[in-house]
C-alpha cells in the first residue's frame, strides 16, 4: 500500500504533503504542521562562517538562537527529544521506530522527534570532509569507518511499502538523512564540538592548529539542517519545558 492510500486510510486526506528537507530531496508524509517546521527552520538563518570559536557560548551569534526558537515554538505534536550520546548506539533505529509508530499506528502525522546530539553520537553530525580530515574514525571505536549516518539507502523512496525491511521505512534504511526528509530534527552541540577539537589538538598537537580554530572548522562542516545550541544538556531542560516528552537513545 503506498503513503497516500495509508495516509487516507487513517483520515488525513489524500496526497501526502511533501516539503524540501535539509538536502533538497522531497519530504515524506507530514501533517500540515510538520510541514510548516521544515519550512520554517529551512529559512532560518544558521551560523557557520567561523574562524574560531570560544570554550564557552556566551553571545547570541555564537549559535542558531533563531532555529532554536522556532523548534521551541512548535504547535504541533506529539514531540519527543531523544537524547543521543554514544556513535555505536541504535538511535537512528530507534527515532525511525518512534516515526513510524506515531504516524501510521497511532495516527499522528504531526509527530515531531528531535535529537539532542552529543558525545560520541556528535561525530555523526560532521560531514564526511571532516571524518578524513581529522581521522574521525578512530574516535568510533572500529563501528564506522566512514560517516555511513548521513548516507541514505540507494533506491529508497518515500513512495516505498512502509512494509518493505530494506524501504524507505524500514530498518535497512537507518540513517540521519532519511529522518530530516521525515521532518526530524538534529541539534548539534557547541560543548561537544570543542571537546572534539581539543581531543584533536592534543593527539596531533601544534599542526592541527589552535582548540578554538579547530571547532569553528568542525561548527563549518555540520550537516545541512542542523540546529546549533550552546549545551545539549542545558537545552534537554529548554526543550522540556516546550513540553517534549524526554527518551534516552544512549
């Protein structure tokens, strides 16, 4: 059955909205809502030409504060914030689960999950320039040895049967790229991105440049789409408030 059948069927009406995600490629199905976001946090402005960046965020234009405000704002729901720490967990699985329960069993197309990304997890936020750069690799303790979370499935439509393993849907297609097109969230966090730079600094010493310099590079190369807040923990309490419902994804 395809999403537009699926989605009738469950009392959304016919065709199944379809927006621009973070790498241009159609959505898939969002309620009106969900839709608005996308389009919203797509024209939002994100911070990204650095030349160095401090330990600490301590100013607005250090950070996507916009992005962040819209997130916050978001009417729709239900909302979920899956906390993300560790590159070798199955978190992108389980966001991809939360979706399809919410939308095609539980009949929510408005469903919103949004990842608080930091620790090791981070890495997966950096594009693959920055993994051969700096050898992030190594930091993934032999899970990955390219960034394979910001590579989606070759052939995977969101027309796909929400049945098929290896579909759009299914869990051969976990990854960061096949979630944002669904209309999840990254938020990607300063803190960790020093911490990352610095674990830089210190393995490859004066040639790999200056802590601060480092991370402004790595602040360069997020991801499209991606939602830079100073402190995922601190912003873990931000997002409650906004009435997220909290999951821990390790």
């Amino acid at each position: 059955m395809n999403l537009s059948r699926r989605l009738a069927l469950l009392g959304f009406g016919g065709a199944a909205a379809l927006v621009a995600g973070p790498s241009g490629a159609a959505a898939g199905p969002g309620g009106p809502a969900l839709a608005a976001l996308s389009r919203r946090l797509a024209a939002a402005p994100r911070r990204r030409g650095f030349a160095a960046v401090p330990l600490v965020v301590d100013r607005p234009d250090l950070w996507d504060h916009e992005a962040s405000a819209i997130l916050l704002d978001y009417p729709g729901g239900p909302k979920q914030v899956w906390e993300c720490t560790d590159i070798a967990a199955a978190w992108p699985n389980l966001m991809r689960e939360a979706l399809n329960g919410q939308v095609f069993a539980h009949g929510h197309p408005d469903f919103l999950a949004v990842a608080a990304v930091h620790g090791t997890a981070h890495l997966a936020l950096f594009s693959q320039a920055m993994w051969d750069k700096y050898g992030l690799a190594a930091n993934t303790r032999g899970v990955l040895s390219r960034n394979e979370m910001i590579v989606e499935r070759q052939g995977v439509s969101p027309e796909d049967d929400i049945q098929l393993p290896d579909g759009f849907y299914g869990p051969g297609n976990n990854n960061i790229v096949s979630l944002q097109r669904r209309g999840a969230v990254f938020v990607a966090c300063h803190d960790s991105i020093h911490a990352i730079a610095r674990g830089i600094r210190a393995a490859r010493g004066a040639e790999a440049g200056a802590a601060d310099e480092v991370a402004a590079e790595l602040t360069n190369n997020l991801i499209p789409g991606t939602v830079l807040v100073p402190s995922v923990v601190a912003y873990l309490a931000e997002v409650q408030r906004a009435g997220f419902t909290y999951a821990k994804a390790a």
